[in-house]
C-alpha cells in the first residue's frame, strides 16, 4: 500500500493539471461580483423551467454594495444565462455558462451583454479547452454538426446536454437534434433534464415533415373547447402559430391577408393558433379586431399544445396539403407565395 501511495504522488507530482475539485454536494452556492451597486440578479433557465428538477424555485437574489450570491439545489451541472434587473427592466443579460454542485465564485460586468461571465469550475474548463476546437457558438447547420461531432468525442458532457436544450429551445425541431442526443452517455440521458429533453423531442417528431398534423384542443372564440383540423379539406392549409405580444407576428398579418384575399377561393386557408394566458385573452381578442383578421382563430391557453408540441419560437407555421400531411414548416411569406403560386393557379 505504502509503495501504490508514493507512485500516486509521484504521478500528480510529475504531472500538474489545472483541477477544480467536484464535490459530493447537492447545493450550488454561487458568490459573484458586478459592477452595479443596485438591482436583482436572476438566472434566466435555458429553454424552459420543466428542464430544470427544482423548476418552482425562484434562481434571484439582491445586489448589495456590489455583491450577490444564490444557493439552491443542484444535482448535476446547470446551465444559465444570468441577467440583472433595475427598476423592473433587464439592463443587463449574460451569454450561457453552467454552474456545478459545491462552492464558484462568478463575476459580471454589466457593460458585456452577451459575454461569458468570468466563472471557474470542472464545466467551465471543459468549455474554455474545446471552444475553440469545436466552435459550438456556429449558427445553423454548421453548429448542428460541430456539437454532433462535439457529443460524439465527449459522451458524458453536460456541454452537450443543455447546448442542445437551447439550439431545440431556439430552433424547434431538426432530426438532427435526435442524433445529438443519441449520443449522449446513459447516465446524462436519464437525468430530470435528459429525460425531459427526450420527452419534447419525441413530441416535436409528431410535427416532421411528412406527418399527419395532430388535432388540437383548443379554444375558439366562443370560449368553447374545439379540435382543429377535424374538417380540413383544403389543398394546401397554414396553421399558424404566434401570440399578442409577438411584433414579428402580428407583422406578418398585413402579407398573409393578401394571400388570403388572393388563393383563398383556389383551395388556400390559415389557421390561426395564439398562444396566451388568462391575463392577455383581451389583448388577443383585440389584435384580432384590429387587424380585422378573417381566418380561423383559436386559443391555447397557457400554451399546453404548443408546449405538448415543443413549440417556443413564434411565429411559427406548418404548411398542409389536402391530407392533412405537413409538407413544409417554419418557411418565410416568399417561399409559402411561390407554392401557392405554383400550385393554385
């Protein structure tokens, strides 16, 4: 035993590594710094809460004489992004970075938005030797594919885990998120997060192209609950997908009313699903009017299908054809006018 114990030190001594010390807690306890005497941190979930096992508890604290600091549970690496509230407004909201079970120290500087804070811990350095082999920050496909090659060489990664929470929360759904996770080890897989992220995918899959469009149950505007879809027998229909408080979506209304006024006697409908809580029901009803919209439009309150769905991006829309099968998603006014134009006159 004596001469194991002298080769082990010999080993770390010969060979220094730069360590950060994972301990067995199940708390994180994050005591940070920010240059900002006043305020509430508050670290923003990656996705959605339902990602995270403690999703009710509330991730803030106060800034005082420029310090703060957060203790909550924590059974694996988390992801975050951390913002700083002053007088109810966001002024300041940093770039994704992970926290782990044990003691960090964090530092954040509220003239970097969108910046990494300064943060040391196992994930973290893990993070800071592959960025820059694997440029995971890639947008598109060609970030798809770096963080597939990236999960393929680190299985047991929680890099991989929660980057690609956000690219799916980001994004919707693209099959090559099932070969993402595919790949990730059984142990981060059967995490509350793992498992979760598996749930979502498997009910973004429904909606593939090539599928039948599910019926939803929603509501119309009568307060009545409705399944969509049950009747349609159009040649091609847009379900589509926004919420009150969306500008980009109610942007597109003016553009889609054209197309509406111009294919839809040729076989062309839309749908219109708004995804909204008990408190802006009005505001729907009033953007409605207001826009003087002439298409079907129903309710999901609180956002159940869309979540059922993994929907998070709006607006979002689903192209059918007359069978009910979705023969394009997520496409811009150009793309659904040259089909309609293509096919309806």
């Amino acid at each position: 035993m004596y001469k194991l114990f002298c080769t082990l030190l010999i080993l770390v001594t010969a060979f220094p590594v730069d360590v950060v010390c994972q301990t067995k807690s199940k708390i994180f306890r994050l005591e940070g710094e920010i240059n900002s005497k006043l305020g509430t941190i508050i670290l923003l979930p990656i996705g959605e809460e339902s990602y995270y096992p403690d999703q009710m508890k509330l991730y803030e604290a106060k800034v005082e004489n420029n310090q703060f600091s957060i203790s909550n549970p924590c059974l694996y690496p988390y992801a975050f992004q951390i913002g700083l509230k002053v007088n109810s407004e966001f002024v300041y909201v940093s770039d994704i970075f992970w926290v782990e079970p044990g003691d960090q120290k964090i530092s954040c500087n509220i003239d970097s938005s969108r910046v990494i804070p300064i943060i040391r811990n196992i994930t973290m350095n893990e993070l800071a030797r592959v960025h820059s082999t694997f440029d995971l920050d890639s947008p598109g496909q060609k970030g798809d594919a770096k963080l597939l090659e990236f999960t393929k060489a680190n299985l047991n990664s929680y890099i991989s885990l929660w980057k690609l929470v956000d690219k799916f929360s980001d994004n919707g759904y693209h099959s090559i998120y099932d070969s993402i996770y595919t790949q990730l080890s059984t142990t981060i897989k059967n995490t509350y997060t793992g498992l979760a992220l598996a749930r979502k995918l498997k009910a973004a899959r429904i909606v593939g192209i090539g599928s039948v469009f599910p019926n939803l149950e929603l509501l119309n505007s009568k307060n009545q609950k409705v399944l969509t879809l049950s009747k349609n027998h159009n040649k091609f229909t847009l379900i589509d997908f926004w919420n009150s408080h969306c500008g980009p979506c109610i942007a597109q209304f003016d553009a889609l009313k054209k197309l509406y006024s111009t294919y839809g006697k040729a076989g062309f409908s839309i749908i219109g699903i708004s995804n909204e809580n008990s408190k802006t029901i009005n505001d729907w009803e009033n953007v409605i009017k207001t826009n003087q919209l002439p298409w079907e439009q129903f309710l999901d309150l609180n956002g159940r299908e869309c979540s059922n769905l993994s929907i998070y991006v709006f607006p979002s829309n689903f192209l059918l054809n007359d069978k009910g099968e979705i023969v394009a998603k997520h496409i811009n006014l150009d793309y659904l006018t040259s089909i309609l134009d293509k096919n309806l006159k």
